[in-house]
C-alpha cells in the first residue's frame, strides 16, 4: 500500500503528520496550489517547487472537456503531461457541474449537463467520473459528490448528503473494478457532506465509514456561502468523528485566517483558487492582511509586498515596480503576484507545523491571527 | 573608461568580439531581448538569464510615460528598478513618436505628440530625450533620430538623415553636460540612417564621425518595410564605412534568418519584440521554420516544440501541453512561448560566434539557413 499518514505530534486537534503518496511524502499541514486546467494559473512546475508545494490540485470537469481526459491517458497521464512529478489530487467535478446551475438535470444516476465551452450534452455520473479521474491518473481521486449551497435547510442537505454516500458506494464498485487495469496506483477519498447541520455531518461520516476503510477524508460544501462560525462548528464536528489517524482535507479553503482556524480544527490538507484569482486581480496577502498593489499610495514605495516574505516575488521586486507591472497590465505582474501568494499559504502552513511540533502552536496562531487582522481593512 | 569592444575573431565580415560595459560583458554577436516596459514581456530576470540574455533593452518613450522617468531615477534606475543587474541599452522614442502619425507635429526642433496612453501634449527634443535616458541609467542610450519608412524617396531620406545627425550633435552636448550630475556611466550611440540609400548611408556615417569618438553605431532605420535585398545591401554599406573596432547594433531585427544575414555583413548586436510578440500568439521558430502551436495536429504531439533546443520550455513540455494552454488561454503558454523564443535567438548568436573562432561560420550559416528554409511556409 503506497498510501500512510503518519501524525508526529499534536497540539489540541492541531496535527503535524506526514501523508505519504506514490509521488511522495506530504508533510502536513499544507496548502495545495490549484492547478484547475493542468496547470497553476500563471506558475510552471519550477515555481511551484520554489514555493514549497508538495501536492498540487486539478480538475476531473475542466480537464475532461479540455483537452480531455483520454488523451491525457494516451499521453501518460496527468503528472507526465503537467510536467509535475509531486503528489497529485483530482477534484471529480462535483462542485463545478453543481455550479453550472441552469445548465444541469440532477437525477439519482448522475446529473446532466451542457459543457461550458462549446453546449455539448455531458452526463456525469459516479461511475464515469471514476473513469476520467482514472484516465487523469492523480494520486488521489475524489469521489462525486452532491453539492448544495452553504445555508441550505436541513432537508435538502440531508438529501444531498445522503445521494452523495450512495454515489460514493458507487464511486468505491467502480474504482476496485478499474484497479486491475489502472496505470497508476491511486486512493479514493470520500466526502463528508451534511451543510450547516452537525447531525447531518455526523451521519455522513458514519456511512462513510460503513462503506470501507478509508485513505483520507475530504470535508466538503463549506466556504460556500455559509457564516464563519457555522464553517468553524462544523470542523469542529468533523474533527470529532472523522478517525484521528487518517488525513483531512478541507476543499475549498483558502484565506490565511481559514487556514489557521482549520488547522486548530484538525483539518490537514487545502486548496483553493484565491490565491491566484487573487494574484490576478492585484491583490496579495501578507502579514498585517490583504494590500493591493494598484493602490496610489505604492507608486514610489521601494519596500517587497511584504517585508516578512522570502519569495521570489518580495526578495526581488519592490511594490513600485509591482504597481507599474499592473497598471501597465503586464503579464509578469500576475505570475509575480500568484507566486507570492501561494508562496504565503504554503510557508504559512509549514511555520504552524513547526509550531505544533514544538508545542506553540496555541500561542503563535493567536498571535499571528492578531496582526494579521490589526492593520486589515477586512474583519474577522 | 568603462567601455571597451574587443573584435576577437572574424570571417569575412563576420566579427565574434567582447563589448564591455559598467553592468558587464557581452559577448557578441548576440540578440537583446526588448523589455519595453521594463520587463520582457511575460518574463522576469531570472527567465532571461537562464535564456543567456547578457544585454536587455528598454523604451525611453514607454517609460517616460509610464511610470515616468523621473520615479525611475527616484527609485534608483531602471536596472534596480527591473531587477536586472546586467547590461542595459535604452532606446531613443524616435521609433515610438514618428510611428503615432496623426498624432505628432515634427519641427527642427523636436516632435509635439500626444501620449497614447491619455493624450497628454508632450514634446521630444534630442535635449529632453537625453534627459530621459539619463534618468533612466541604461549603459548604452540611443540618440533621438528622425525615423522615416523604409521605402522613403531620397530626399526625404536625405532630409531625415541630415536632421538625425544635426539631433545627433544636440544629443551629444546635453550628453556631456549631463556627465558631471548623472548618477551612472553611460555610453551615447548615435544612430545612422539614410533608407536604402548607399550614399545617404556612407554621408551618414561621416557626419557621425565627425561629431567625436563613438563606443559604438546604432544602425536604424531597416526592417520597416524595404525589401530584404535593400536591408541586406546597406547592412553591407554600412559595414565597410562604420569603423571595424566598433560595436554595430542593427535595431529592430529579429527573425533567425535576419540575424544571420546581419552577422554576415558585419552586425554585432540585434534587437526586436518579436520573439516575445510572436511567442504570445503561439508562433515559435524551430530549427525547421516557424511553428504555431495551436495547429490541431499538434493534439497529441508527445515531442517538444523543437528537438533541436535545449530551452526550459523544450526540455520539460509537450506540443500538446503547449497547444493545451494556448486553446485554454492560460497565461503560462505565453511565458513558456516567449522564453523558448528569445533562448532560439540568443543560442543561435551563441553559435553563430562559436562558428566564427573557428573559422566555419559559412559554410555553418549556409547549412542553417538551408534547413530553415527548406521545410518552411515561409520563403527568403
């Protein structure tokens, strides 16, 4: 079995592991940069290296209309193809064909769907996600799962919570049948669903666990819509039912402050597009909250983004110039700016895991969230 | 003296030589990447010198208007202010202002112009050009020159080419002016001109020389819409009237076949947008002619864009991948595109002065052109 996780220490639910991969150890907590068609928008492979990331994310929907999932296969895969050769997670699609609103039919055998692209008629279902996040090869897959809005009532995210374990019970035939002929050694993750609701979440890993024993655990349908402390109070739960010595990865999450209240929580792994969505836009994080650099005030400042960085970015570049690269809308600004900011999330992720080896983590995440949110124009 | 241009080898007309300069040496004959608006487009210093860019340029025009010139001596320089520490030529804006038609008056004065960017009245004098470079600290800065087409009747040309060297000799005395006061070394090129006219080309260079002692000529005014017979011909004009122990810089040239025309007929340093420009279109040279990556054929193509380089782009990805990012419009295809570009050009002065040494630069650039040509859309 090339998949283990290992938890060297713990400080409350904060866990400092190693989650080892055919591609890799992962040393957790970590943020893994989104690399949505094959690539993380604007970095190579080489960046990412400098930046830390060990795990890298794609994407099951995006890559199966573009350039397709069969050929990725016929090109040796998805580490091949993306020129990375770390540790790989596929997200199956779920949360985008949800996404995609007027454009699906939600049935019990899949949901039905016109592509973004080009209007052609998909169907995406359990079994056929498995077979395109086969074809993708990641490390690990997700399972397709039912997604709903963040507030939604309870009876509509019980429904959801409950098609999204039977699809997994689904997803689990498909994936043992395709082992034999799979060309690369992969894992299966679950994911906990249940909304705002405890019981519902508290259920959801119960079936889970009825249905196998499981690699690691996604927690899913949070960050998307619901309040901040209704997203805390479920990993919180979560935290408490999901077993201690299996890796959780919290989809979706992304912000500095999410990251540090989900490694309290217990949570291990991450990934979302802000950071580079963000980039693109101007915006980065750094230690005393989010600046933008189109700002007026930076036209002549000589200082990095963020004088406690050590990226590529802030180690050559002034805010000046970074502001001239935006205002002039150079392509460069948003490769420098990505590279910050998940350069940020990921040394932000190793500096908390150093903490809970040494046992400070209760005090320096305090500490940090302080600051951080001291000089912010955004609250917590 | 930080200046100094050393002929080392040479074939024919042909020169491999050392060009020395404040920022460092350069080993010519080699191509300039064009960083307008202090970055080459979509790549960041390290980009460039992993390509072996020993010499970068940038735009007075461009940089005067944004970010201005004067927050670019604020700031240190252009060479700090870019982050590139090696050496850097800024070009003039005489291509820039004559190139805006309408929108520009031009007296024996200078030239009154809107900027392109908000319209704002400015006025180009070989004085306040002069100004701008200063401020801006390249090693090598262009004089202001009077720019016509390339097909210009010969008293237009006549005309333009007396003016540039009347602008010539202003240039020459804000330049010694300005030496006590300015913040960095800097060389002066003037610039010859004269179309396709061989006397116009050979008084040009006469009325330089008579204005003092150059470190170098630029040789303007080519590759702007004459025939490549008429560039050719006066490339070898100039190359029997400009001084043999001087550095030739032929501006605005570009395509393979080009540089090795130029070499031929005496060129020691080129400059163009248009392995960059090119390289965002998805337009790449190969050792067999220019490719576009967007070609369906290319779908699943497991080879790199040319198996002949050794660029970063072509020892890590596909055709297919790269055709991937460019039907997806992700921004990495654009950087990987132009950094295999501006590697092609500069690998390719690289050899061409390896074959110099040792005396097979003829029958060398004969064979390259030869296989360039022979599988190409395009024709010599």
């Amino acid at each position: 079995m090339p998949f283990s996780f290992n938890v060297l220490q713990s400080q409350g639910a904060a866990r400092a592991g190693v989650f080892a991969t055919p591609h890799g150890d992962i040393a957790t907590p970590t943020f893994m940069p989104v690399g949505t068609l094959a690539t993380v928008k604007a970095l190579d492979p080489d960046d990412l290296h400098r930046a830390g990331a060990t795990m890298v994310l794609s994407n099951a929907y995006h890559l199966h209309l573009r350039p397709g999932d069969e050929l990725i296969r016929s090109m040796g895969g998805l580490h091949k193809f993306m020129g990375w050769d770390g540790p790989m997670l596929t997200d199956s699609g779920g949360f985008q064909v949800f996404s995609l609103e007027t454009l699906r039919t939600i049935s019990e055998q899949g949901v039905e769907f016109r592509s973004h692209i080009n209007g052609d008629a998909k169907f995406f279902t359990p079994e056929t996600v498995i077979g395109i996040e086969r074809n993708l090869g990641a490390d690990v897959m997700m399972q397709f799962d039912h997604v709903i809005p963040g507030q939604s009532a309870e009876p509509v995210a019980r429904d959801a919570m409950e098609r999204s374990a039977r699809w997994l019970a689904r997803c689990l035939t498909t994936f043992n049948e395709s082992a034999a002929n799979a060309p690369f050694e992969q894992a299966l993750f679950p994911i906990v669903q249940g909304g705002i609701h405890p019981d519902l979440r508290r259920e959801s890993v119960l079936r889970i666990a009825e249905l196998g024993d499981w690699v690691g655990f996604g927690v899913g349908g949070l960050s998307v819509g619901e309040s901040k402390p209704d997203m805390y109070a479920m990993l919180e739960t979560t935290d408490a039912v999901i077993p201690r010595d299996r890796p959780r990865y919290l989809m979706g999450v992304g912000f500095p402050e999410d990251l540090i209240e989900g490694v309290r929580r217990g949570i291990d792994l991450f990934d979302c597009v802000a950071p580079t969505r963000m980039g693109r836009t101007g915006a980065v994080f750094t230690h005393d909250g989010r600046l933008n650099v189109k700002r007026a005030e930076l036209r002549a400042d000589p200082g990095p983004l963020d004088p406690d960085c050590d990226c590529p970015t802030c180690t050559r570049f002034s805010r000046a110039y970074l502001r001239h690269l935006f205002v002039t809308e150079e392509i460069l600004g948003l490769r420098l700016l990505s590279l910050h900011n998940v350069h940020f999330l990921i040394r932000l992720m190793r500096t908390a895991r150093e903490h809970i080896a040494s046992g400070t983590f209760d005090r320096w995440s305090a500490d940090w969230l302080a600051r951080y949110f001291a000089k912010s124009e955004i609250t917590r």
